[in-house]
C-alpha cells in the first residue's frame, strides 16, 4: 500500500506559528527566523529557545553520511531518555509537521494550550505509544492533517502537489533532561549530541546545524528556525 502524501509546508515562521494556534497552542511562543551562525545574529534571537528547527537539502553526501551515522550507533546504542518523544515520519512531505511535533512534545512544559487544542490531545493519545504506533496514528489524525493541508498553501511561495519529490527535510533539535537531541523521522532512533543548557541551547542547536552545512559546502538551502518565547 502506498505511503499518504501531503503538501510539503514552507519553512516560514509565520505559517508555522499560525498552524500550531490553528492546532490549540496559545501564541505564548512564536516561530521566528535564525538569521545567521555568528554570536551577534544569534544575540537577536528571542529568548528562552525551546527548539530549533533545521532544513536542510538531502544529498547523496547527506545520505551516505546519515547511513554511516546508523551502523556506528547500532554499536555504540547511546542511552536514549524514554523522556524524548520521537515518532517515524511515515506520510510524505509531512516532515515540516513532524519537525513541529517533535518541537512541542518535547516541550510540554512549557508551552500553554486551549483545552480543546488537537495538538495536545494527540500528543498525550500518543505518548505512551512506540514511535511506529505514533506515525500510524498521525496517518488517522483528521484535524492535523486538514490543518497541514491549510497552512502548506499560505506560505510566500506556492506550494508544489503532494505527488512532487521535495528533497529538502526538517529536523528539530531540542533538550530533553538535559541533553541536545536531534529528531528526524527519518532515522531508526534520536540522535544524542551531547549536554546542554536553557541558556546554551540554541547556540548549542547551532553547533550541530553548522555541522550539516560543513558537510555539504557547496548547498545553500539551509534555514534555521528557533521557537522562542514571545
């Protein structure tokens, strides 16, 4: 059986942020642009940063990289907080979407819902489930998907059909316990990068993105996006 498709969503802070209200979040924290990797660009960034988002484009250096990546941390088998909500992207182009709930789920305390939000309620439905049960269940989630579906056609740039090959990919990087991990659903597992702080965080994220842009020099379509208080 096929994979679901959605329309990819536009890595812009004012669509993202406009989804997660859409979804029952209170604008309490807002989505907003990295400007730059140097100390005085990232001094201009709201604080606290309670995620970042990175996209970035999948090359064939990427995917050479990510596979090496797997068979070392099936030896090394880092110990993985069961604190760190993860879930498989298994829909098509839905990467933005997962990039946003990994962002949240992991930061539940500090950030404020309606009572109704469908966000909040597929993240607590879900969050006992393995990170297979959780795709399964976003596939079945009406509301998110509508709501993916309205905002991928607001963006600044129109959206392309749900059927096009999208090789641009978003990733989160948030701090559970701690400890800076990297989520992608596209991978088996988090990825541990190490410690980090409230107040280290988002130059700690950067680090990281950085690394991403090192190893693809020759690639320009990198977007970092913090979710900051507002």
């Amino acid at each position: 059986m096929d994979s679901p498709r959605w329309l990819p969503l536009e890595s812009n802070p004012e669509v993202m942020t406009t989804f997660l209200n859409r979804l029952g979040m209170k604008p309490t924290w807002q989505f907003g642009d990295v400007y730059g990797l140097d100390p005085e660009l990232l001094s201009m960034v709201p604080r606290p940063v309670c995620a970042v988002l990175l996209l970035f484009p999948i090359t064939e250096k990427y995917e050479t990289y990510k596979q090496e990546e797997e068979a070392r941390l099936k030896i090394e088998k880092p110990n993985i907080s069961p604190d760190a909500y993860f879930i498989k992207q298994t829909i098509g182009n839905a990467c933005g979407t997962i990039g946003i709930i990994h962002a949240v789920a992991n930061n539940m305390k500090h950030l404020e819902f309606e009572s109704d939000s469908p966000l909040k309620k597929f993240i607590e439905k879900t969050f006992q489930m393995n990170p297979e049960e959780r795709a399964a269940f976003l596939e079945q989630d009406e509301s998110i998907r509508v709501t993916h579906e309205s905002s991928a056609q607001e963006g600044q740039t129109e959206a392309p059909s749900a059927d096009e090959r999208v090789n641009l990919h978003f990733i989160s990087f948030v701090n559970v316990g701690g400890q800076l991990y990297e989520l992608d659903g596209r991978k088996p597992a988090p990825v541990v990068h190490g410690n980090t702080t409230e107040e280290t965080f988002l130059e700690d994220a950067v680090v990281v993105c950085k690394e991403f842009m090192t190893r693809d020099p020759d690639e320009l379509c990198f977007t970092i996006i913090a979710l900051s208080k507002d």
